[in-house]
C-alpha cells in the first residue's frame, strides 16, 4: 500500500504534489492530536487542557458573545468603554442588534466554513478526487476549528482578506483595492499587503486603496462617536495582552521567544506577576524597533527582489501574524491564502516539500506538550506552539529570503526603475 502511494506520488504534477503534502500532513497530525486526547481521556486525566486541543471549553464562542454584547448598543459602542475593534468592523457587525445571538453565530460560523471550502476549490489545482482534498484541508485545519470554537470574528475579516487575495489574482485590482481598504479598517494588520501594489508599480491602485481606507475610517469614526473613548480602549487591550500573561496563551508571536521561558521559570510556585509585566514592559519597545526594521528588510525582498506573487504573500503574511506583540491562534487563518497561491504555482517550487511541510507545521495542533498555570477561576494554559510556531516563522522567512543580497537588492532597484519592467 505504501509503495503504490509513493507512486501515485510520484505520478503528480508539482502543484499536484504540493497539495499532497500539505494536506498528508494536516491529516496527519489531526488524527495524531485526536488520539492523543482520546489517551488522556481513557486515563482520567483533567478535562482541560489535556483532553482538547482548542480553548477551554467553559468559554466556548465568548469571543463572538463579547462582541454581540457591544452590538447591541448600536452606534453608542464606545461609550462607557467599547471593544477593542475599529470603528467601521463594528459597523459591520450592527445587524447582530436585530437578530438572535445564536442566529448571528452559526450565520457567520456556516458563511465562514463556506467560504474557506469555496476558496479551496477555486484555488487548489485540478486533481483526482479534489473534493477529498479540499475537504481535509478545511475540516483538518487548526485554525479554523480554533475559530469556531472561540466564535471570533476573524472569520469576517479572513473571508474580506480572502476576496482581496482572490481579486488581486484575478486582475481585479480597484475590486482588490477596495477589500484591502476595508480589511484595513477591521484590523490595522492587513495593511502589510499595500506592499503587493508598490510591488507591481500600481501607483493608482495604491493611491486609491489608501483613499478608501481613509475615508471608511473617517467616516466610521464620526458615525460612532468613537474620538472619546477609542484609544482609550485600544491602550488598555494593549496594556492587557503586551505586558500580562495572558498574551501567551495560544498566541505565536516573536516575542513569545522571550516572553514565554521567562514566564515559566518565574511562576512555577507564585501567583505574583509584577515581575513578568515589569520584564514584558522593558523589551515592548526593542521589540517593536527590531520587527519594524525586519519588516522593512522583507519589503525591500519583496519589491526589489522577489519574482514570485506566492512568495511575496507569505512574507507579507508571516509578518502579519508573527510579528505584533500578541497573535492569538485564530491569526493563522491568514496563512491558508498564500498556501493556496503556492498550490497554483506553476512548475516546481524550491525547496516545495520542505517548505509545504513547515506551513502545515504552523497549521496543527500542538497540545502535545501544555503548562497549566491556575489563577482563581481561570486557566492560563499555554502549550508547545507558543515556543515551536515563531522558530517555524523565522525559519520559513530565512528559507524564503535566502537570497537576500546586497548586490541582489542594488540589481533590483536598477531593474525596478528600469523602464517597462513588470
């Protein structure tokens, strides 16, 4: 059975054999994390965190709960202290005051899975039995099952950055312009894909994306009133998630590279966190200076250098998702975009296995190994991804950028102001 799977294999195309890998590793590593919680069932260990792989259970859909709570005081949101998304993703989400809260959810979570299967199909390449593929690719898919499970409406904001990924593909540039605008107005993130129109020496398109963007918030802005109370809250979900523990649980960021080993060397016997929000506060800002100036090393990859729409959508979105100071899981749902680009790409990529192999890395559940830490009621629990996913990040950015050279960068800026190129 093995040797003819191998042959099968074999038989692929490159983007054929892309897509085998990815989603032999989903699966994978799905039933591997099934059976490990089904063990630990079957020893009576405790419930949370060892029998699941997602949040605790006793907080299922909070996130969206949360947010539906806001909705419900309609354009007055930021009064009294608001949540902490920006104006115009609050506008989105006003129908929920007219709807049941239940209705909302499972609306938004079967539009969600829908679309991303819809996704899937349009972008994955043709091959046998793709419906078996497409299927193992979203129902094997972490991130979204952690999603779901938290009911967070990255969901709305992965389908909008979706539409622009797609559109943008497909030549639809002012379409393409205007989601990006939109997306950027829901969360401050997807702004790093600006880069792909000074990339292509889309000036308009450009000036036009950073048109809408203004005007949506302007706009949004003053619709809900929010001049008095939005960066209030903003500064206090910061303060919350960069300097407190709780921005390690199921989170990947870089800085979980220092925060984390800090964290559980400091708490094993206390309950005291002053010295951790004291530590986090000190290296906030040398942080931040060293991701700005990493991220300004993958633009100039990616306007100067790079030759590939694939490549440049995963640098952009590994920096998306690894670099600010917290990342909660759900943020990888980001990831499935440039996956899906890489799937298409035609002839054979460098270094394919090994790269489809460390994003469906970033893409399983990693509740192998988990440190439980109990503050009065609730769980900070905080397991192997939080460790392993940001060395896969800075491995992928080092495999993507090997190239990265002066002389390489000089040639590319004398190509990229050269006449008629691109």
């Amino acid at each position: 059975m093995f040797h003819s799977l191998i042959k099968r294999y074999q038989s692929f195309t490159p983007a054929q054999q892309r897509t085998a890998v990815f989603c032999g590793v989903l699966l994978a590593a799905m039933v591997a994390s099934l059976a490990l919680m089904v063990v630990n069932l079957l020893l009576k260990r405790a419930y949370y965190p060892d029998v699941t792989f997602l949040f605790d259970p006793i907080f299922r859909f909070s996130d969206f709960y949360d947010v539906a709570e806001f909705a419900k005081r309609g354009l007055n949101v930021y009064a009294n202290g608001g949540p902490n998304y920006f104006p115009f993703f609050m506008l989105l989400l006003m129908p929920l005051k007219y709807i049941p809260i239940q209705a909302g959810l499972w609306g938004i979570s079967l539009l969600f899975v829908g679309f991303y299967a819809w996704l899937a199909n349009k972008l994955m390449p043709a091959m046998p039995h793709k419906l078996a593929w497409v299927t193992v690719f979203t129902a094997c898919s972490f991130p979204l099952l952690f999603a779901l499970n938290r009911g967070n409406v990255e969901m709305l904001l992965f389908m909008v950055c979706g539409l622009f990924i797609y559109c943008y593909q497909k030549g639809y540039l002012k379409t393409a312009g205007f989601l990006l605008a939109a997306a950027i107005n829901m969360k401050l993130y997807p702004a790093v894909f600006l880069v792909l129109f000074a990339a292509d020496k889309k000036y308009r398109e450009l000036f036009w994306t950073l048109l809408w963007t203004t005007a949506f918030f302007v706009l949004s802005y003053f619709i809900t009133d929010a001049h008095q109370y939005l960066f209030r809250n903003l500064e206090s979900f910061a303060v919350f998630n960069h300097y407190q523990p709780f921005g390690l649980q199921f989170s990947h960021s870089l800085l979980n590279l220092i925060r984390m080993p800090v964290f559980i060397r400091l708490y094993q016997n206390q309950e005291r966190w002053d010295v951790f929000i004291q530590f986090s506060s000190k290296i906030s800002l040398p942080y931040m200076l060293f991701v700005f100036a990493l991220f300004a090393v993958i633009c100039l990859y990616v306007v100067f250098i790079n030759q590939s729409r694939w490549k440049a959508v995963l640098l952009l979105t590994l920096a998306e998702v690894g670099f600010p100071f917290v990342s909660y899981d759900y943020t990888l749902l980001h990831l499935v975009l440039p996956v899906l680009l890489l799937f298409a790409a035609p002839g054979r990529a460098p270094r394919q296995t090994t790269l489809c192999v460390l994003l469906a890395l970033l893409c399983i559940p990693m509740n192998f190994w988990c440190y439980a830490y109990y503050r009065s009621f609730y769980s900070l629990v905080i397991n192997a991804g939080s460790l392993v996913r940001p060395l896969l990040i800075i491995g992928l950015l080092a495999m993507l950028m090997n190239d990265f050279t002066w002389h390489n960068l000089k040639q590319g800026i004398v190509r990229y102001f050269r006449p008629g190129s691109r």
